[in-house]
C-alpha cells in the first residue's frame, strides 16, 4: 500500500512545531514522515494528513502531539547498546570516580531513557564494578524522557529477552526475575536505584540533585539542528560535576569549538578536572 502524501502547507507546519516545541529538525524528512505515520493515521479514521494534524494540533492536553514526535523519533533500543561506552565506563570513569569521590555517590542522567534499558544497563554497570561494596555506594541514576509512554515501560521493567541478547549471562542471572512469554523483570536492587522523569531537552534543567558524574544523552541530537545542539551540550556542562563525562551516540558529536568540553575519544567528552 501506498504512502499517503502530504501536502506542502501540512508539511510545513508540522516540521516547524517540531522544530519551535521540541527543536526536532525534520525539513528532510518529508518520506519519513509520510512512511512512518500513513498507516496509523488511516487506521485512527483519517482520510488524509490535515484532518489529522488538526486532530493533533487542537488537542490541548498535547497527547496526540507526543504520540506523533514518539512515532516520528521512536529508535529501536536495547540492553548494553554501544557497548564501547560501558567498557570506557568499567576501565577508566568508574576507577577514576572510586578514588576521587570522597563522599562515594555517583550520580548518572539517562537525559533520553526512552524506555529504560540504558538506564538500567548503567545501574547494572555500577553494580559489577562495586560488587560487594555497592551497598557502600550511593548510585543511581536519574532517567529522562518526553514520552510518559516510554516511560511507564521502564518503571514496569519488564523486557522481552530479544532486548538482552547482548547482557553477559551472569547479568541476567543475577538482576533479572523469569516473567511469562520469553520476558523478564529487573530486580528491585536495580530498579530502586532509577528515578524516572518526564523531561523535554529543549527545557532549562530543572533537576536540584545535580551535579552529575555521567550524563548519557545519546541518540537523539541527530535530530536537532546545529544551534540546539549547542545550547543543549552547554546546558549538559553546568549540570555535570567537574571531572564528569559525557556520552553521546557514535553517530553524533559535540562542536569542541563552542562548547567547554574536552574530546575524550569518539562520542566521549569530559568536563575539565
């Protein structure tokens, strides 16, 4: 079945509030749009793109306008994602934290959660490198996201086993419950470690328990333009803790000529010391 076409003035103004509300840049998007949202708006009644935008656009509680960004920025997600990070985490962040750190708290901020699997990979992280000591260790992480639908998942914490596949087996021994039809649940030594948040990246930051030692923001700059970007790292800056690190997807980066941040390695920054 054939995409249904949008028109050009529906075009516009959908990616203009993506990009005024959310700084969400879908200019060059016009196939996926049409590709990702024909069928659903086929099956909720409508006949073509503007009866539905004028759907989404009048509803007041803003709903339908997360559904539609959820739909339009959804990544697929999964444990251990970019495992490179977490090897950086266990050999040279995580070391660094454990000498420096008197007060021994590491905090970290899954600043795009989606539906938890990061968030829950970083605690479990944690957990490894203290072993026996973790109950020494105040760490847990903060878990961030626009969608309360993606995060509603996360606070249920239960997974099907395809999301795992890349877990060491003694992970999922030992931090996940057997659930009915291939799925799993996270202990509650793991989950009591995450608070989730509705958040939207384009906001001042409005969390009072920073600083930060890791912020993970990844995968979702590849949709901001080059300003928003900006304004978002440096904003990452002020809330992260001297010494602390940054994580980004591999497929993005961070302008080191206007931003304070030091490139660490690919997709890894660190605030100066």
């Amino acid at each position: 079945m054939a995409s249904m076409q949008i028109s050009d003035a529906d075009f516009k103004r959908l990616y203009e509030m993506m990009e005024n509300k959310y700084g969400i840049n879908l200019k060059q998007k016009r196939v996926l749009i049409e590709g990702r949202l024909s069928n659903m708006i086929t099956q909720r009644g409508f006949s073509d793109f503007t009866s539905f935008l004028n759907m989404v656009f009048a509803d007041r509680s803003g709903t339908e306008m997360i559904n539609l960004l959820n739909k339009l920025t959804t990544n697929h997600t999964y444990f251990m994602r970019e495992e490179e990070h977490y090897q950086f985490m266990r050999e040279v962040a995580l070391p660094y934290f454990e000498k420096v750190k008197k007060d021994r708290r590491v905090y970290l901020w899954s600043a795009a959660s989606s539906s938890g699997e990061e968030p829950y990979t970083n605690i479990m992280q944690l957990m490894e490198y203290f072993g026996h000591k973790t109950s020494m260790w105040n760490v847990s992480t903060l878990a961030t996201d626009i969608s309360q639908r993606v995060l509603n998942i996360g606070k249920e914490a239960v997974y099907h086993k395809e999301s795992m596949s890349k877990l060491p087996e003694t992970w999922k021994k030992k931090y996940f419950i057997p659930q009915p039809n291939d799925c799993f649940k996270i202990s509650p030594e793991v989950t009591k470690r995450v608070e989730f948040k509705t958040f939207n990246l384009m906001d001042r930051i409005p969390f009072k328990t920073y600083p930060f030692d890791i912020i993970f923001c990844r995968n979702v700059m590849i949709y901001f333009e080059m300003q928003t970007k900006i304004d978002l790292v440096n904003r990452l800056y002020e809330v992260l803790a001297p010494g602390g690190y940054l994580f980004v997807g591999h497929a993005e980066s961070v302008p080191r000529d206007q931003t304070k941040f030091k490139y660490v390695k690919p997709a890894i920054y660190r605030k100066e010391e």
